[in-house]
C-alpha cells in the first residue's frame, strides 16, 4: 500500500518542486495539496493522508498550530516538519505539537525521503543538526529541575499565560483568549521567565513539557 501524502506549503513553486521530487517514487502518492492550516485541516479530513509534510510559515496560523489540530482530530496521520526553521524554539513546539519527524529545507532529497518512509511507519526522524538539541536537552535535564523553581511562584493569570505560550499560542492569541491586551501579555511572558530563570520560548516550552503543563 502506497504512503498517502499531502503537501502543506504557502509557496506554489515549493509545492511543485515537491511533486517533481516525489511524484516518481514507487510507494508515495501526493493525494493533495494545501497552502494555509485552514486548507490543511480541511484537507486532512477529506483525504486522510497518511504523511503530512508541514512547513511552519503558513499565512493564517502556524504549522505548529496546524500540526496540533489536525492530531488532536485524527491521530493516526503522522506529520513531517519541512521548514527553514532550524532553532530550538520552532524544533520542540513541533514535536510537542505531534510531529514524527523535522526536516529542514536544505536537506538532501534522501534525508527527505528517509523522514517520511519513517513517520508512515511509526516511528520518527530527526535531521541530524536537529536531533542534537534533543540530546542537550536530555543531558541538562537533572541540572535544570535543580536549578528551576516550582510553579508556586506563577499567579494564576501567569500560569494560564504560560499554558498558552507552551502550547505556541502567538501573544497576540493569548490576549485573545484570556481576555486581555498584547502589552499584558507581554508583561506577563517577561515575568514568568523571570521567576522561573528561563531564557529563552524554547526553555519555556522544555519546562512546560518536564513539568506536565503541556504533554510532549
């Protein structure tokens, strides 16, 4: 049986180089194409792909809020990231999104090909340049569950905030959801960062994850 996929990107012509790419390969089909997360999601549930491949740059929400309503809808199609993105921050709110495997857009066609062969099957792939912040991650894990404090120190409106923040909700859809302004927002971002020694969204995300706030 032949990996159904379907192709999410905002670039006709990243679409297209796609199918050139693909298109001749014995046990894929391109089933359909999407250019923005509202496309994707209704695409998803029209012709059950097995493979997404996702970019994260999308015109009306993230592929990482993509990636995260279409799992939560139908968990059996497995997401591939194919992405400029090669930062931890994009990285980890993928895979917590749901992803089986990042790939950035440089990569060579066979790293591609290795990627969705293994979400089809279940399991993941990391590009190599990406997988090292897993392992980093992991070895400074113990030393940051010391070094961090516990939650006690976050209002109740900061730990909501850092929920949504977790989760890759943008500030501006935090304000929206918690019935306050971007400035707030903001505000709120910076002081829990503070309290809890965090340097970075990726950090923030990490945290979120070990802590339980938001499931990896």
């Amino acid at each position: 049986m032949k990996i159904r996929l379907l192709l999410v990107d905002d670039h006709a012509v990243v679409r297209m180089g796609l199918k050139m790419l693909l298109g001749n390969q014995d046990d894929l089909e391109i089933v359909g194409e999407a250019a923005s997360a509202a496309e994707a999601l209704k695409q998803a549930e029209r012709l059950r792909p097995t493979v997404i491949l996702m970019d994260i740059g999308l015109p009306d929400k993230t592929g990482i809020e993509a990636a995260r309503a279409i799992k939560a809808k139908f968990a059996e199609i497995q997401i591939v990231a194919l992405t400029i993105h090669e930062d931890e921050e994009y990285f980890f709110q993928m895979l917590n999104a749901g992803a089986s495997g990042y790939v950035p857009k440089r990569a060579a066609p066979e790293e591609l090909l290795t990627a969705i062969r293994a979400a089809a099957q279940g399991e993941v792939y990391l590009y190599p340049s990406m997988a090292k912040f897993l392992v980093r991650d992991y070895l400074n894990l113990d030393r940051a569950s010391e070094e961090t404090p516990d939650l006690d120190g976050l209002t109740e409106r900061e730990r909501e905030a850092l929920t949504l923040l977790a989760e890759g909700a943008s500030n501006q859809a935090v304000a929206e959801s918690l019935v306050i302004s971007p400035k707030t927002v903001e505000r709120h971002r910076e002081n829990i960062m503070r309290k809890l020694n965090l340097h970075s969204r990726a950090e923030l995300v990490r945290y979120a994850i070990r802590k339980g706030i938001i499931k990896a």
